[in-house]
C-alpha cells in the first residue's frame, strides 16, 4: 500500500524539491499552499503522471488555517512534513504585535496544532514520521532576524521532545537545518553579497533545495529507522 505524505508549504524551493522526491518515492501527496497558486501548478505539471496528488490551501499564520487544511484531507497521513515558514529581516523593535503573532502561528502554532491532530492515526498503527524543515538560524541565532531565531530554536526544542514521546508508539521525529540555500527567501540579496555569503561558507557554495530534499528522503525511509529526536544542520561547514 502506497504511503501518504501531507508537505506544508509545498509551493516554496525546498517544498517542491522534497515534493518531487518524495513523488520519485512512490508516495500519495497532498501538497498545501497558501498564496502561490501559479507555483503549485508549476509543481503539478512537473510530475509524474503517476504520481496521485492533491492541493490543500490554507492559511497557516491564522488561528482556523489547520483546521481549515484538516477538512480537506481524505487519507490518513503517513509522513508530515512541516515545511511552511517565511523569515523577516529587520530589527526586532521595529516589528510590530500583529508581525510577531502571525509570525508565531504560522510556525510555532500551526505545526503544533498540525501534527497534534496527525499523531492519533500514526499511534493507532504504531508507525508515522514526522520531518521539520528548521532553520540554522534556530541553532546559532541571527542578528536582524531574532523572531525569526527564536520561532526556528522553538522548532528545534519541539522535535527533541516531541521525538521522545511519541518514540514508544513507533513514530520517529526530526528536524532539518538548512543554512544559506537558493530560494526565495535570498532574493533581496545583490549579486556581490550572494558572492560574499558563498566565501563565507567552507564548501565555497550555497546550497540547493534537492539537497535539503535528499536528506528529508534519508530520515523519511527505512535507513534512517534509528534516528529520531535530531537536528540534521545542512549548511556546507557555514556553522559546524
């Protein structure tokens, strides 16, 4: 029987990399998005005509957006991704209540409240994985990007506890760390700063999505059936 897998944020770099591997895996997808319709078309059309998929839309930084995607599922879920997230750069006096509060929800709440409603179904069959895409920044912290850090570092510290409650009941827990990967989120970056960060980082690059998807596929499969409760930090060396 074909697994299911529900990836949250799929229409982001990383979110469609995994998406597309996961594909290649044989999984049943439900993909979510909230705003980029054209990209998760784009995705659509990318894949396998054999690959079965669904599109969930909903709005994670707002109270009722779990509740929301829920009612559109129609499989029990096998393997959650938690991959939603947006970063902001700026400092932290500037940000105002309502950016801190949607900030929170959408990566805090929302995959709190996600994986609570997923877990009974993956307890009842005493099997279940659970990835979340984090952050480097949730590790060593950033200046100009300290909501940011300290919602990534909250993702981190639940992965590590959630890991060791739910182990018992045959459900494994982890985290992923990109460091500086091509996407969106580096698209205020100039050519000449995208150069600085890469010679910043000791493998003399930045990173791609598919390499943040293969280690999603890794701790997603058998091989990685002894792991749980770990932050897997990809970043070239940048922070090791």
């Amino acid at each position: 029987m074909k697994k299911v897998a529900l990836i949250t944020g799929a229409s982001g770099g990383i979110g469609k990399a995994i998406s597309k591997k996961l594909a290649s895996e044989g999984y049943i997808l439900y993909l979510h998005y909230h705003q980029n319709e054209k990209s998760i078309n784009q995705l659509i059309h990318q894949l396998s005509d054999k690959t079965e998929c669904m599109i969930v839309n909903a709005d994670l930084s707002v109270q009722d957006g779990v509740k929301k995607l829920i009612s559109q599922l129609n499989h029990k879920v096998d393997l959650l991704i938690l991959n939603s997230g947006k970063s902001y750069y700026g400092l932290m006096t500037d940000m105002s209540e309502a950016e801190v509060q949607q900030m929170v929800q959408l990566q805090i709440t929302s995959p709190y409240m996600l994986a609570k409603e997923i877990i009974p179904s993956m307890v009842n069959k005493r099997d279940g994985n659970i990835i979340v895409i984090s952050s480097i920044w949730g590790i060593v912290g950033a200046s100009c990007e300290v909501l940011y850090s300290m919602v990534k570092g909250g993702q981190n510290s639940f992965v590590k506890a959630l890991a060791k409650e739910v182990a018992p009941s045959g459900i494994r827990v982890n985290a992923i760390a990109p460091g500086a990967v091509e996407t969106d989120m580096l698209h205020s970056f100039t050519n000449e700063e995208l150069i600085n960060l890469a010679e910043e980082i000791p493998l003399g690059r930045i990173g791609q999505p598919d390499e943040i998807a293969d280690a999603a596929v890794f701790l997603s499969s058998k091989k990685a059936g002894y792991i749980t409760g770990q932050v897997l930090s990809i970043n070239g060396g940048w922070h090791a």
